[in-house]
C-alpha cells in the first residue's frame, strides 16, 4: 500500500526542482494546472487541445544529414522505412574497438562499485559514472538523425546496460517512459557481444507502433487522487501478451553482431526471448532518447520524469 501513495512520490520530487524544471514550463504551455513536485497521468493530459500547440522542430531532410549520408544502403533502407516499420536496423554502429572499450569501462565500474545492478539485472546510468561513455553516447552526429526521427530534440535520458538477456516480456516503452504529446521517447540498443537465439536476443513486432497507446486507462490502472492504481505492471504485461494474439501480429526476432544498432520508435511492441543458454552473456547497451519538447513522466508510478540532462 506505501508505493500507492503519491504523497510520498511528490515528497520525493519537491526536492529536485531543477531536474524537474522541463516539465514545469510545458505545464504551462499546455494549460496543465499542476505543481513540478505533482503528480501526473495520462489522464491530466485528456482535455489538452493538441491542435493549438507546435511540438515539433523544422528537420532537416535524411539527405541533410551527414550521418545518414555516410551509411551503407542497407541501413539507409531501414531508415527510409522507419515510418511504416517503427523500427531501424544499422550494422556496425560502434566499431569493435569502442565495443571493447565499452565492456571494459562496464567491468571497471562494476569491479570499483561505481554502479551496480538493479531490478534484478539492470545497471542504471552508467554513463553518469564514465567520461568515455558520455563521449561514445552524446554523438552529435547520431542524434541529429534522432531528432528527424523523433520530430524533435531528441536528448539523451537513460541508459541500461545488460550482462544477461533481459527476459522481459512484451511491452511498449510508453507505459514506462512516457511523453505528451504521445511518441517523443525512442529506443537504441546496441549489442556488446554475439547476440543469438541463445543467449536471449530482443524481439519486437514490425509495425506495432500504429497500434493505440496502451496506458493506464486501458487495463483499468488509474487509481484515485491520493493513490497509484492496484493492478501493477504485471496486468498491463498480461493485457499486451492479449493484445498480441488477438492482433496475431508478425513477430521478429534480433540477432546481431557486435556493435549493431537497433532502434524503436516509442510505441512499438518489443521485449527479451528467454536466454536458452544460462552460462552465456549477454552483453548489451540500450540508450533511451526523449524529446525536449515533450512532458516526459512515467505512467504507471505517476511521476514526473527527472530530466538533469535537458537545459
């Protein structure tokens, strides 16, 4: 019962103000009568008239954009496709040399306690703790290619950085990190090692992202003023996994070689395949991007995004 109640999540955030600040300004703008410490839903977004508002940025065209230019035709392909797919495949994004050197900065923080892992095998802002992995992470170069596919500024939230597969079942990124206007959060995930069907490879469904945002509302998660809904993730988990056989909607699964990109747009269906072999690894790195034009908050917990990384 503690967790449910959103006093004590707005406790929390009345002391940090600053990393709140993003949201407070769109408050205001979109005619949101809340205070930057409160709590907030899809729900307090439902009345909001998107037709008065411009959240996006003028984009340059894909041909505009040297990183684009410089890839091969395969990927370009991909990318050309991202409206229709949700998704974008690029082999090779980091070489085997930053590869290296990313698990080699992974394993030092983690042998010196910079980092550790949680919910169960996640290791949370590892590029806070490591002035490479800023550097590999913060490409101007990439995201200008992220803020055409997003539509906006896209800017760097999170990291997550695996040593074994996930295992997480089929979801959207929206019901955790979630945006308004809906679809300003995309997804990068590279791969640190030989990614098989092994060793637990992501899955996702081409074209999901069309599908409704399923948020609160729609499993009956809303709660009440002073408390969080009753029903958890695991019914939302359940609701998707219903979704999906309903749709019977095509499944694909990602195997990669090291240094491989995949990214997905906010609302696509993806999750982690059991990792067959327990003794491996899987060794991988997701960066999740929102948009600076954006509120960003997480649905299901009700809170407002920290965001110290948006000026």
């Amino acid at each position: 019962m503690l967790k449910r109640i959103k006093l004590l999540y707005e406790i929390y955030n009345f002391f940090h103000r600053k990393e709140l600040a993003h949201n407070a300004a769109l408050y205001k703008k979109y005619g949101i009568d809340k205070k930057y410490y409160s709590s907030i839903s899809s729900e307090d977004f439902e009345r909001v008239d998107l037709k008065k508002y411009s959240h996006t940025n003028p984009q340059k065209s894909l041909q505009q954009i040297a990183f684009y230019n410089e890839l091969d035709e395969e990927s370009k392909r991909s990318i050309d496709q991202y409206d229709e797919t949700g998704y974008v495949v690029i082999k090779d994004f980091w070489s085997a040399e930053t590869v290296a050197r990313v698990n080699a900065e992974i394993e030092r923080m983690l042998n010196e306690k910079l980092i550790d892992f949680k919910y169960s095998n996640k290791l949370m802002f590892a590029f806070h703790k490591s002035e490479y992995l800023r550097k590999v992470c913060h490409d101007p170069a990439f995201e200008e290619l992220l803020d055409h596919l997003i539509g906006g500024n896209a800017k760097l939230f999170q990291s997550i950085n695996f040593i074994h597969g996930s295992e997480q079942k089929t979801h959207s990124d929206s019901i955790h990190m979630t945006t308004f206007p809906l679809g300003g959060l995309l997804g990068a995930w590279i791969a640190l090692e030989p990614i098989t069907e092994e060793n637990g490879p992501l899955h996702y469904f081409p074209g999901s992202h069309k599908l409704p945002y399923y948020l609160n509302r729609d499993y009956d998660n809303m709660g009440s003023r002073f408390l969080l809904g009753d029903k958890g993730y695991k019914a939302y988990e359940e609701m998707i996994d219903t979704k999906v056989k309903e749709l019977n909607i095509e499944k694909k699964i990602f195997t990669a070689d090291p240094g491989d990109l995949l990214i997905w747009h906010a609302n696509l269906l993806h999750g982690g395949e059991p990792q067959l072999d327990k003794e491996r690894t899987r060794k991988s790195m997701v960066l999740h991007y929102f948009d600076a034009n954006r509120v960003c908050y997480h649905e299901i917990t009700q809170r407002p995004a920290l965001m110290p990384q948006v000026s």
